[in-house]
C-alpha cells in the first residue's frame, strides 16, 4: 500500500522569520486488518445480531476471550455498552457488543 505524506509548512512567528521552503512531513499509513478466524467469527456473530447486538457472556459461551473482544473493541471494529438489566427484583449489569462499520467493513475485505 503507497503511504500518504502530508506536508504542513512550518510558520514561526515572533523572532524568527517565517521561512516557506521549511516544512515537516508526517507519513500515514493506512493499518491492513489481518482478522485471525476467531475474531472474524466474533464480528460474523455480530453482524448477525443487528441492531441489539450480543451480550458479553453469549459471546464469551461461544469461547470469545475477553482479549480479544476487547481487541475488537479497542480497533474500532465493535463497540461496548454498559446496560442495566432488571432480573426480577435484581438489577444487573451487562456489557452489549455491537459490530461497527469499521467492522463490517472488515468482513467485506
């Protein structure tokens, strides 16, 4: 993949006079995704869900670390929500996983 290079001239000001052929690149490479077959099955799994999502313990019953949930997280292909749920008299909390376009995305390339 061809880096891009973004070019911002350096402008000084006070003392030093600006100086126009001076400048800093800064090169930015856009990250492949190399997604290992467990994280692909995980944001399959998502994207399957819609809009709800899955919760974190259906997805750690399907042998999900939370490692690499919270790789998927952290990579901007999932999100997670904290959620309070009423079981009976109790209130719980969840974590709720959703794919992100990022994600799915992902799963297309």
């Amino acid at each position: 993949m061809t880096p891009i290079s973004l070019t911002c001239p350096v402008l000084t000001g006070g003392a030093f006079p600006a100086i126009p052929t001076m400048s800093h690149t800064i090169t930015v490479t856009r990250r492949e995704r190399h997604l290992s077959a467990k994280q692909r099955w995980a944001l399959e799994i998502l994207a399957a869900a819609g809009v709800r999502g899955r919760t974190g313990a259906t997805l750690l019953a399907h042998g999900f670390s939370v490692d690499m949930l919270a790789d998927l997280v952290h990579d901007g292909l999932a999100t997670a929500h904290r959620q309070t749920m009423r079981i009976g008299r109790r209130k719980i909390q969840i974590a709720r996983m959703r794919i992100t376009d990022a994600g799915r995305r992902a799963l297309e390339g």
